[in-house]
C-alpha cells in the first residue's frame, strides 16, 4: 500500500514540478536541515512566491506531501485516500510558486537518488556532515554518508549553484566534483562571520569584499552563523539586498524543538532541543548552556540513536563535556547511563547525576525530588524514538496548556504513540 500512495503521489508531484517550473532550493546535511530551510524561505519570501517543506518532510514521501501542501496520514487509510484526492487537485490547480524549499534526508545509500528523482535542485546547500545514521542496514561510516550527502551538490548543473559550508572538513573534501559554482561560506578568504550571544539573540557580521553587514536574529547559539550567512548569499544572488534579509532574520522564529526557550516552573528557563541529538550538537548546545546565565544550569540528555560501532565512544565524548560546571545531570535511556557514567568521572558532586530509563520517569524525579526554581536554565536534548524529551519539557512548562504550539511531535498520532 506504502509502494501504490508513494507512486501516487510521486507522478502528481512530478506534475506539478513541470506545471509550475519553480528554482528549487535542495537542502541537506547531517544537521541543521530544518532552520536553515525556515530561514532561506522567509529571505526568499520578501520578494517571491515560495513553498516550503512543512516541519521535517524530508523523505521520498514526505518530500512529496511537501510539494503537494499535503500533511503525513500515519496508518489511516481514510486519510491516505482524502490526501491522494487533495493531492491530485493541488498538482492540477494549486497556485504557482517561484522557489520551492525542500530538505533531503538520507538514512541509507540509495536514498538521495530517489529524492533527487523526484525534485532536482537547481540550488543544492549541504549543512554539515557528521556521524549519524551508522545502524545496522544504514551507512558504515562518515565516507558513505558524505558521499550520500554529495549526490546532491552533484546533481546541481553548471547553471546552478552549490552552497557549502568551507569549515566542515566532509564537506571540503567533495567540493572537486561538484560542475555549478559553488559560494562557500565560513571562509577565510571569501565569507565569513563573527557572532556574539546576547540574551535575546544573536548578533552576526558578515564580511566580504572588505565590506561588513551585521544582522542580529532572535536565536540561542552562535552556530546559527551559519543561517545568516546562507541567508546572505541566497540575497545576493536573487536580488535580495542586505536590509531585506535582516529584516527577514530579526523575525525569524526558530522551529520547535531546536533550542527554543521556554518558560518552566517556578521562573526556570528550558533550552528545548528535543527534537533530535547527534554527538556534535549535542556538545554545541552543552557549551552554550555552559555560558548561560544561570544560578543552577541542568542538562537533561537523552540517548543518541542510529550511531552503530561508534555509539559508546560518542555518549563518552558528550560525557566529558559535562562535569562540575553542572547542578544536576539527568540522562534518558539505556546509552544515557554511559553519558551519566562519563560525568561522573568529572565530578565531585555525585549526587546531581541520575539515570532513567523513560521521559516521563525523569520528569517525576525533576518535579518532585529535585525541584526547580527561580534562575534555573535547563538544557532538554534527546533524540526521537525510545526517547521522545519533549514529554519531560511539557511536564516541566510553567504553560503546559502552550504545549501545542511550543512543542515538537503534539499531533495525536504522536502522542498516542508509547
């Protein structure tokens, strides 16, 4: 059935591809997928008419609901047979666009082909690539998924353009290939930036040429450079002066789940990130924490998934970065405890460490044992399946009512999910 909706709605959006005759803007990487793509599309957005891929629909079908404007039916058939019936009117009827955003994600040799036969970028963007992925039946090792994550900069023809970010090592390494011009970006020689962390935001200047812009964006982490300076070129090369893009970015509204700030009981403060973990943004997100301004600063990790052979060697690594600069480490799931186990090793205070095996355990132990208070900054960061921290963040909002709108994977199929 999965084989018939796929085919399905692969032809429809095919259709509308060749109807519509959008620029597509293909967006990939190990992470940060999701915010460079909300980025990219609100700068487009000043100027032109843009489709975005909703949330994270970044798979063969996924990338299809997007271009469609169609939500995922789970495991409803009704709702499959109300989306192929939405689905065939949009690839017929739906209004034209001028630039369509999609994210390309990959968990396995093989997979960027098949998005790429469904959408060919004109523009290709690679984030990052780091270990993920690395499962039984997914990549072997960072070779195989730079080489995945290359088709698409590959697929780029000599009209088009490559966005690559010049301080990722991967990334460097398959520039050679790539037939369109390629505008790198965190480098020395062409673009790069300087970012300061403010309490509201972030502050970016962006030198070229030997000339600056600054441009602040309301975000916690100064990785999100990175953004702005995409952002930058994406104006520069459709039309789009340096004071629409910061216009843009001073608006932007991070995606739920990416280290978004929220209000927590008794006038803590929680850095979201529950969507996803990988080891590097996990260790990202632990020194920005670091240097928050906190009385008690409290990490709160979950388990990271899919990392194969290298699974221990990565939770020991998260581990070291923790230590006495903590007032409380709590870790989610069985590859937690290593993390857990790790810290203790750099601590004096045993007792601010515990493990526990499910979301909602750790909230009942924050709530009840450890209790929050005023000044507090709590880290939340996990990754998806057997984990799911953004149950611990809604038990831990002083709004759990906002739950709704602030968190990620509140759809009822989700939340009906163990």
């Amino acid at each position: 059935m999965k084989k018939i909706i796929l085919a399905v709605l692969k032809t429809f959006a095919l259709y509308k591809i060749r109807r519509v005759k959008p620029v597509i803007i293909g967006i990939t990487g190990s992470y940060g997928k999701t915010t460079m793509k909300e980025v990219i599309a609100g700068v487009l957005a000043k100027k032109y008419r843009v489709l975005k891929s909703e949330k994270s629909l970044n798979t063969d079908i996924g990338m299809c609901l997007a271009i469609l404007e169609q939500k995922s039916g789970f495991s409803s058939p009704i709702a499959w047979g109300a989306i192929l019936f939405r689905g065939f009117f949009n690839a017929f009827f739906s209004s034209k666009a001028d630039f369509f955003v999609l994210e390309y994600g990959v968990d396995k040799k093989g997979d960027m082909n098949s998005l790429i036969k469904i959408a060919r970028p004109n523009v290709a963007i690679i984030t990052a690539i780091a270990p993920a992925h690395q499962a039984v039946g997914q990549f072997k090792n960072i070779d195989e998924i730079a080489q995945e994550k290359a088709t698409l900069a590959y697929a780029v023809n000599e009209k088009g353009l490559v966005i690559l970010n010049r301080g990722n090592e991967n990334i460097r390494k398959i520039a050679e290939k790539v037939k369109a011009k390629i505008a790198w970006y965190n480098d020395e020689k062409g673009l790069h930036a300087s970012a300061k962390q403010a309490a509201h935001g972030i502050t970016v200047s962006l030198t070229a040429n030997k000339k600056t812009h600054s441009f602040f964006m309301p975000v916690i982490g100064t990785f999100h450079s990175d953004c702005v300076q995409v952002a930058a070129i994406i104006g520069h090369n459709f039309g789009i002066g340096p004071t629409a893009v910061s216009d843009s970015l001073k608006n932007f509204t991070p995606p739920v789940g990416r280290m978004s700030l929220i209000e927590a009981k008794n006038g803590a403060t929680i850095i979201d990130s529950s969507y996803n973990a990988s080891p590097e943004t996990v260790i990202n997100a632990l020194e920005i924490l670091k240097e928050f301004s906190a009385i008690r600063r409290i990490a709160i990790l979950g388990s990271m998934n899919e990392l194969g052979e290298i699974s221990e060697k990565a939770h020991r690594e998260v581990g070291r970065k923790c230590g006495s600069w903590l007032s409380a480490l709590i870790t989610v799931g069985e590859s937690g405890k290593i993390i857990a186990d790790e810290c203790l090793k750099m601590t004096e205070k045993p007792s601010t460490i515990a493990s526990f095996e499910s979301a909602k355990a750790a909230s009942e132990y924050i709530n009840t044992v450890y209790k929050l208070q005023r000044g507090d900054v709590i880290l939340v960061k996990g990754s998806q399946n057997k984990v799911r921290l953004e149950r611990t963040v809604k038990a831990l909002m002083a709004h759990p009512e906002k739950a709704n709108k602030l968190l990620c994977r509140q759809e009822p199929e989700w939340l009906s999910k163990e």
